[in-house]
C-alpha cells in the first residue's frame, strides 16, 4: 500500500511539474514596450502586430501588458518617450522607425529590442550585421540605399514630363541621406534633377512643397521616414494641390490618395515582428536573430489620381505593377 | 482391538512444507511455461517488429528526402522553365522598350528572381532589371568574361554557387543561354528565401523537418528563416559530411540516427538536388520517429503482463483441479492407514484418480474384511482354546478321580497284607497289588501314549508282515477276558499280507478289541479282514450296546464315554478310542465305524495289501527272551529322591546286579571311585537337584568315567517337550512308574547290545513300550 502511495505520488509530481514551471512562466505577466512613431492606430499597421502576438498565445491583459508611446511624428519626444518605457522595464520593446530605435539605443543596451520600418540598420549603425546583429537589437530592416534609385525611376515613368523631382527626407536620419543620395545619382540617368528638402514637421514639409511647386514639371519623392509617414496625408493632399506626381514607400499613402507607392507589405513585417517578440518571450537572445530585410516588394498605383493629374500608367508600370486602386 | 490402535497411534502431522507444495509446484509449472512462451513470443515480435519499423521508417524518410529534393528541383526547374520562355522568345529583335516591358513580366511572374540581365551572344548586357535598383537598359556592359555567361553558353544552362548577400540572403546566380543560335543568355539573380516556402511545406511527422545546404554545407533553406539569414553552417554535423562524401547522383540514402544542429538525437535521410550540387535532409527526432516501436513495445509488454496474469490464474485454477482429488487421495489413505477402515475417498474426476480412488476404496473393504476374519477366527481359536482348555481340565480331574480307585484299593491291600498272616491269603493279596498297580500303570501308559503321540515323536516303523500273527497275538489276549464274561471270541484268520507298523497296528487292535470286549454284555465280538481293492479291511464286530448316530463323531474324543441310561459308567477313561483315532491318522489307516443303539457296532481299520511274498514270512519282532544279560553288571543309579533309589537298589539287587546309588553326579562319581572298574549301566532321574538335568549327569559320568556307558533315564515328567528332548537326544527315557518288567527289558536289551555291537549307545528308537497294554478286567 505504502509503495502504492509513493509511486503515485512521483507520477503525479512529474506530470504536474512541467505545468508548474509553465504555470511560473505563464503567471508571470511579461511587459512589452511599444515606441511608435506614429499613433497606435494608424497608418501603420500596429493592429497586425498584437494580432499575431495574440495568435502566438500573448494576450494583452491575460499574460503580456503592453505598454504604448506614441510620438505621433514629433520626433523630440523620441528620447523621454523611450526613457518612460525604459523605466517600466518591459521584457522586451517593440520600435518603429530609424529615430525610435535611435532614441531606444540611447537609453537601453540590455533590454531585447525588436524593430520594424528602420531603414539600413547596418548603415546607421543599430546592428553590426544582418546576419549577427550582435547586442540586444533586432528586428525588420525595409529599404536600403538603392531604392532611392528605383523610386526616381519610377517617377519617371508614371509622369515622364517630369524633370524636376523634389526629396523629402528626414536629414538627421543616415538611412534617409542614403536613400536621398541614391536617389540624386540615378536622376540624371533618367533625365531628372533632384532637389532635397530636410523636414522636420508638417510645417517644414508645407513650405518646402510650396517653394518647390512653384516651377513647373515637378515630381515628389517622400523618402520613408516617421516624419513623411505621419504626415503622409498632408502631402498627399499638397502633391495633388500642386499636381506634383509623387512616389510613395507605403501603400496606405496610396490608398489615401497619393499617385503610387512602391515599397514593402508593412503588414508582413509587424506580423513577423510578432514572431520575433514571441521568441524573444521565450527565452531567444536578440542578438541570435538575424535582422530580416524585406523579399518581396509591391507597386501600388492610384488610378483616380492618376486620371486626376491626367496621366496614363505606361506599360512598364502596368506590366509590374501589383495593384492598381481603382 | 482395532479401534483401540485407532486411538493409541497419534496421527503423524505432514510436514509443513510438504502440505501444498504440490499445488504450488503445479502453479509454478504452468505459471513458467506459459511465461516462457508469452516471454519468447513477446520478445521475438518485438525484436521483428522493432527492426521492420526502423526498416520502414528509414525508407518513408528516405522517400521524403528524395521527394524533397525533386521538389526543390522542380521549383529551380521552373525559375529555369519561365527563362527559357524569355531566352526562346527572339528578344534581341524586341525594342529597349519591348525588352524591358517582357523582363519585367518575367520578374512579375517569378517573384524569387530579384535582378534579371539579358546578355547578347557577344557577352555585352543588353538589359537588367532589378527590384531594388535601378534598372539598365541597354548598357552593354562586357560580360562575356562572367562565369555564368561562359557557361551558359557552353553547357546551355548554369547554376551558380549559393553566395549571400548583405551576408545574410543567400542568392544563386541561374544563367539560360537560347536555344537559338546566338539567342543570348539570360541571366537571373534568384533568392532562396523563396526555397523556404518549398522546404516549410514539406511535412516531415509532427516535429521533424526538412532543410537545403549547398554543396559546401551552407545551409540555404530552412523553416527556421533566422537559422538560413545567420548563415549557419551545417558541414560539421555528422550526416553532412558524410552525404558530402557521397557521389551527387546518389539519393535516397539510408536514414541514418545523427545528431541535429541543436545536438538533439534524429533520424536523417538526405537526397541530393541534382545537377545543384545542392542536399536536402530530412530529420525526424527519434522520439517520433520510434514512438510507434515505444509503443508497440509497450503493447507487448502489456500483453505480456496481461497474458502473466492471466496465466497466473488459470494456472491456480487449474493446479487446483489438478491437486484436490490428489489431496483427497492423500488423505484418505491418511486415515485408513490409521485404522479408519470404514473411510471411503470421494473422487469423482472420471479419469485415473477416480480409478485410483476406487482402489483405495476396495482395499479397505477388504482389509476391513481381513481384520473381521482374523477376529473372527481369533474368537474361534479362543473358543477352541477355551475348549480344550476345558477338555484338560476334566482330563485332570477323570485321571485324578481314576488313579485314586486302585490306590485306595491299593491302601486297603497292604493294609490287609500288612496284617494278614495267612499265606494263601498274602498271596491272593499281593496278586490283586499287582493288579491295582497294572491298573494305575496302564492308566499312566494310556497318559503317556497319548502325550506322546500329541508330541509326534512316535515314528512308526512301516514293514511287512502276515495279518494272522497279530489277530493270534490279540486272540491270545483276549480269550480269558472274553470267557470270563461269556462272550463268544472268534477270530476270522486271513491269509493276507499287509504293511503297516506290527506295534502300532497292534496296538490299535488291542484297543478297539478291547472297547468291543467292554462294551458288550451278550453275544460276541468277531475281529475278521475282508479285501478291498488295495486295501485289506480289518474289522471288529460286537454286538453290544452300540452307539448313536449323533455321538458317532464323539467318541473318538478324549475321555468320552457313551452316556448310558441307566447310568452305568463304564471302568477305563475312555483315552482307548482316542489313542485309535491318534494312531490311526499317524499311520494313515483310515477308520470307519457303523453302529446303531442296541444292535451292536463294527470298527474297521483299513490298512494297505500287499502280495504275499514267495519266501517264509520273517518272523514279527516279538518279546524275546534271552540268557539274562544283567547278571554280575554294576549299575549306578542316580536320583534325588532316596525312596526311589532304595526301591532301585532292592530291585537291582533282586535281579543280580551291583547297585551304587547316588544323588548327584558328583557323589556317584565319588562313590564309584572305590571300584576298580567302569560302571555297566547308568541309570539316572531325569529331574535332578541344583537344576541339572539327566543328561548332564549321564554326559558326566561318561566325561569321567567312559564314554561308551550305556544309560537311559527315568523321568516321572510325560510333558510332549520332555519326550521330544529324549528322543533327541538318543536316550531311551522310561516313565514312571516304571513297570519292573519294563525296567529288566530295557536294561537286558541295552547289555545285550553292548555285548553284540560294543557299539554306540545312542540307539535311535522311540521309547515305545514294547509290552502290550493289558486288557482291565
């Protein structure tokens, strides 16, 4: 009888335990740090995020807290923004943006970061390579130099009375300067000349697309950055004031009315972002992960601006363009 | 008395460890045979089982490499396919413009290929178009020298080594050169984070995967992306050197147990993309991939436990059919052997057992049998016994009663004698002495005939002989007898010869002569011989009293006289038929007798014929009667009992002889040592003082004196066991009272043998009273 006990009690502690040790790793609630440069709702994709955090099993409330800052575009409040979270001392915190990850950087080198949306990190100096990025920083690179290139092409291509093209670029920002200078050198090849525009707010961006409109033949290249992308509305809205053709990195600005976009599915990224949050959770270092760049670009076009500004969508763009926005 | 030993004999406990040994022997037996078989089955379709799985398991895994490895061939295939439609295509004779638009149609359709370059047949770069850069048209950029191209060109179709860019996103450079004569190369970059779609497709079990290296081990795909963007090496795991070591045409190898990149224990089987150079693994962990042997295993082991129990039990069950009806076996015959023999074994197994049962069964019956035979002949015996108890008792008190007639006459007499003065008178007194003496003497020859033949010593002596000399001799003895009581005596003679013992025979006669004589008050008594086939009948007729048919058997009995109405007790003891009846059954005559109450009775005794032989008859042995042998002997006599030793000494004297007397051996020894010579005779009693016996002092005197001294002793003790020591040892042994008669025969006889044979006197002969018995009046 008294064996009978023992072993039932042995079974009954080795089935129990691992659901102990889990219950321990699941009592505990786990703090993610959101710092976004945008708001939480939008344009980018946040949601997708916390989704598919939910579909890996965290659950806002039940076993992660999420704790957001949003800057919503001014990018001065990066820096207290990324302290307050700091000072929560999340497991791991979520950044979108070169600025944001610069601002984190600054203040934490211990806690697992995970970026999405940050331009050439190896360039800026976040990670030392795609491969290893060494240190507690990892996450989703979406452009490099190069594009700045293609966006010139196509600029080109959907409005080839263009000869003047107007960059928007955040300066402070190293990614930008390089997608801005690859942009510069491949203008001529396409019979363009460009014009760069440091911007820092909605205001700058105004003034510096009313100083340019003012010539004819003009076309806009806002290069991806917190400060474009927050204000992606407004200039939108001032390209087709001032019909300017205007290239995009985000599709959203094209669903909002801009001329086209080509650029990365932001969607895919937070989601696998989320994975990468997910491992991190799970005991993964970040400096393990390697930092992902994106395979897979698409080529939005706007029809109703496009009949707006009275263009037509050659047939190299169509022939590769991925959506067409009636 | 069987119920006493029942009750004395304490029943022997079986020991304990013998009790249910047999059970479990049995228990132990099946419990074995069946755990042996259960073990060997068990253990032989596990081993089978354990190595057809692995077998099969190896091949499934090795099946799903090469389907792996033909899958992601197939997608290059196709990259290479959606080329070969641009390279066919006549794009040399296209527009910039027209090159460009169906370059990027192609990039549209094969989302894997980042950067497309059309090369002319001279090498130079027509067009490229790129994802991430700007594209180029018509730069005529010198190719020729790329590897790609020059291979292209000479084999149609380049793969290119897996290189990665931005050190993280491995690439590999496809060149398709046209079929067409200077049709010109095509050229893609391709990205191989698309294989990782093929290769996370593939299902390998619940947790197994399927993963690409390139020919130096690198490892291009995998479901992990991170593992395929950190660049990791897999050319130090075991398995991969190993498939390196192989020739590229070899696929679908044997799967084999490694460890994986996380050191975790898998079961791998690769296959090589042909014509890349490239390996796809695939690795299932050992957990899973031998979970259905575990649990085949564990199935067995149940089953074995299972069948353990099961044997368990029906092995108890069964032991127990087995043991009980031996138990109750045991039992049983437990307590008839301790002398409950009305216990009967309740079997009913209908086999052996049962049979078994039922012999034990009837061997009690009988041994209940037996012990109520011997009982029951254990009471006849005693009844008998009782019986003759009985008889003896009477027997004393008839003899007692018999021997005080003549000695109260005998007390009367020398009373008389003592008194009388008249001669004549005297004479006649002493006659009738003589007369109750002979009747007390016959009375004690009856005695000791019968003890002697109940003894056996008698050892008739058989010869041949003419039956008229013994019916004279019996005529002669009885003519006065019968005169004297008016009966008519007649002897029928016989010519016949017949063997037999002349004594005994005579004897016989002489007794039922006698009867006849007794028993018949008118009339006569006729003794004659009639032949019967091979027997010659000698019968005596008288017409007496008779006997009844009732007491026919009776008679022959001892001491058994006719009870007579008128109460008429007849003299003699009755011992005369007994003796007959003895005498008889010792020589093997068979005796008849027919008789009814007042018409008178026949006794026959048949006896054996014989031819009467040519020559004279020899004359029977009879008394003779010699020159008197005894004169001038010394005799010694020993006797404790000074009476008897004086009556010897008168006698002796009477007859001539020198008579020494003595006690003992000692004092005879001491007396004869005044004379000069050897004693003749040693006569001595056979119950001497200070427990020595006869023969002692008989073997001592001849120790001292001379071994060949003749000697007999003299003995008032006719027990049958002093007889038969007599006749054992040799001696003649006289009984008393001994008739002087008898006493002057022997010792006549005795000297007359030393004189003729100086021979031993051990002479062995029945001591029969050579005279007859003589007729009471």
């Amino acid at each position: 009888m008294r064996r009978r006990d023992v072993v039932k009690m042995l079974c009954s502690a080795a089935l129990t335990a691992p659901l102990v040790g889990r219950a321990r790793s699941a009592d505990r609630v786990r703090r993610v740090g959101m710092l976004l440069g945008t708001t939480a709702s939008g344009p980018e994709p946040v949601g997708a995020f916390v989704q598919r955090l939910q579909e890996l099993g965290w659950s806002d409330g039940r076993n992660i807290q999420i704790d957001h800052r949003a800057i919503a575009g001014d990018i001065g409040r990066f820096r207290t923004a990324a302290s307050e979270l700091v000072h929560l001392a999340p497991d791991v915190i979520f950044v979108q943006s070169n600025p944001g990850l610069a601002a984190l950087r600054q203040v934490t080198n211990t806690i697992p970061v995970v970026f999405v949306q940050v331009a050439d990190p190896v360039g800026s100096g976040f990670v030392e390579s795609l491969a290893r990025p060494g240190g507690n920083v990892t996450g989703f690179a979406n452009f490099e130099g190069s594009m700045g290139g293609k966006w010139v092409e196509a600029l080109k291509e959907i409005a080839p009375a263009t000869t003047r093209a107007l960059i928007l670029l955040h300066p402070e920002t190293v990614a930008n300067v390089g997608m801005a200078r690859a942009a510069e050198s491949a203008a001529p090849a396409v019979g363009l000349t460009t014009t760069m525009a440091g911007v820092h707010n909605a205001g700058e961006i105004e003034r510096a697309i009313a100083t340019f409109a003012s010539e004819p033949n003009g076309g806009l290249i806002a290069i991806p950055h917190t400060v474009t992308v927050v204000n992606h509305g407004l200039i939108a809205k001032l390209a087709a004031q001032h019909r300017l053709p205007a290239v995009y990195a985000f599709r959203y600005i094209t669903q909002a009315g801009g001329l086209m976009s080509y650029g990365v599915d932001a969607d895919d990224l937070y989601r696998r972002a989320a994975a990468y949050v997910d491992r991190i959770l799970n005991g993964a270092k970040p400096g393990d992960l390697p930092v992902q760049a994106p395979i897979k670009f698409e080529l939005v076009i706007n029809l109703k601006t496009v009949k707006t500004l009275e263009l037509t969508i050659p047939r190299s763009l169509l022939a590769r363009a991925d959506e067409v926005i009636e | 008395m069987i119920d006493a030993k029942t009750a004395a004999a304490p029943e022997t406990p079986s020991r304990p460890q013998a009790r249910g040994r047999l059970f479990l022997k049995y228990v132990a037996l099946v419990v074995s045979v069946v755990c042996i078989a259960l073990l060997a089955n068990g253990l032989f379709s596990i081993w089978f089982s354990y190595r057809d799985q692995k077998a099969s398991l190896v091949g499934i895994q090795g099946e799903k490499a090469a389907l792996a490895a033909v899958q992601i061939g197939q997608f290059v295939k196709d990259i290479e396919g959606q080329l070969g439609w641009m390279t066919q295509s006549p794009w040399l004779a296209l527009t910039p413009e027209e090159r460009r638009i169906d370059a990027l149609r192609l990039l549209r359709q094969v989302p894997a290929i980042t950067e497309l370059a059309l090369v002319d047949e001279t090498g130079r770069e027509q067009l490229r178009v790129s994802r991430t850069a700007m594209d180029a048209i018509g730069s005529r950029r010198d190719l020729s020298n790329e590897p790609a191209v020059v291979e292209a060109i000479a084999r149609r179709v380049y793969y290119g080594p897996v290189y990665f860019r931005r050190g993280s996103e491995p690439y590999f450079t496809l060149a398709l050169a046209s079929g067409r004569r200077n049709g010109g190369v095509a050229v893609a970059e391709v990205n191989l984070i698309y294989v990782w779609d093929v290769v996370s497709q593939i299902k390998v079990g619940d947790k197994g995967k399927a993963y690409v290296l390139d020919a130096t081990g690198r490892l291009i795909a995998h479901p992990d992306i991170s593992l395929v963007l950190r660049n990791t090496d897999f050319s130090h795991l075991a398995q991969v050197r190993l498939a390196r070591g192989e020739r590229e045409d070899m696929s679908a190898e044997q799967a084999k147990v490694m460890r994986d990149v996380e050191g975790r224990d898998v079961l791998t089987a690769h296959a090589a993309v042909s014509a890349l150079g490239w390996l796809v693994f695939v690795e299932l962990p050992i957990n899973e991939a031998y979970a259905p042997v575990y649990s085949s295993l564990l199935a067995t082991g149940l089953v074995l436990l299972g069948g353990l129990a099961l044997s368990v039990l029906a092995s108890l069950m069964l032991a127990r059919k087995m043991v009980t009806p031996i138990r109750a076996l045991q039992k049983g015959a437990a307590r008839i052997g301790s002398g409950a023999l009305d216990h009967r074994i309740d079997i009913r197994t209908s086999d052996e057992l049962e049979a078994l049962g039922d012999q034990f069964n009837r061997m009690a019956s009988q041994l209940q049998e037996s012990y109520a035979t011997l009982e029951h002949k254990v009471e006849e015996r005693t009844h008998q016994l009782q019986l003759a108890n009985l008889a003896k008792s009477r027997f004393l008190a008839a003899a007692s009663h018999d021997l005080r007639q003549p000695l109260h006459a005998l007390n009367l007499f020398v009373t008389q004698l003592r008194n009388e003065t008249d001669q004549a008178e005297k004479g006649r007194v002493i006659a009738r002495i003589d007369a109750a003496v002979a009747a007390m003497n016959e009375l004690f020859n009856a005695l000791l005939d019968i003890s002697k033949l109940d003894a056996g010593v008698l050892a008739p002596s058989i010869s041949e002989f003419p039956v008229d000399h013994m019916l004279r001799r019996i005529e002669t003895t009885f003519t006065a007898a019968a005169r004297e009581k008016r009966l008519r005596l007649r002897i029928i003679s016989s010519r016949a010869w017949i063997r037999s013992d002349f004594i005994l025979l005579e004897r016989v006669m002489l007794n039922l002569v006698s009867n006849a004589v007794r028993y018949t008050d008118r009339g006569g008594v006729t003794i004659g011989c009639r032949r019967r086939g091979k027997e010659l009948r000698i019968e005596v007729w008288d017409s007496g009293i008779g006997i009844p048919q009732d007491q026919q058997r009776n008679i022959f009995g001892e001491f058994y006289q006719l009870a007579i109405a008128d109460g008429d007790r007849r003299s003699g003891l009755g011992l005369g038929l007994a003796i007959v009846d003895r005498l008889c059954r010792l020589l093997d005559h068979p005796v008849a007798l027919s008789s009814s109450p007042e018409r008178g009775s026949c006794f026959s005794v048949s006896v054996p014929l014989i031819a009467a032989p040519r020559q004279t008859a020899e004359r029977p042995p009879t008394a003779k009667t010699a020159a008197d042998p005894a004169t001038g002997r010394l005799v010694v006599v020993i006797d404790d009992d000074a009476l008897v030793l004086d009556g010897m000494r008168g006698l002796l004297k009477s007859w001539g002889c020198d008579v020494v007397t003595a006690a003992s051996d000692d004092a005879a020894i001491a007396a004869l040592a005044t004379y000069n010579q050897p004693p003749d005779l040693i006569i001595s009693d056979y119950r001497l003082t200070s427990g020595k016996t006869g023969f002692d002092a008989i073997a001592r005197l001849r120790s001292v004196l001379g071994a060949s001294i003749p000697a007999f002793l003299i003995s008032g003790d006719t027990a049958p066991e002093r007889l038969r020591e007599a006749s054992a040892s040799g001696y003649h042994l006289l009984h008393k009272p001994v008739l002087p008669m008898t006493l002057r025969a022997l010792i006549h006889q005795l000297m007359k043998e030393r004189a003729d044979l100086r021979g031993s006197p051990m002479a062995l002969q029945p001591a029969a009273n050579p005279s007859p018995a003589i007729p009471l009046q």
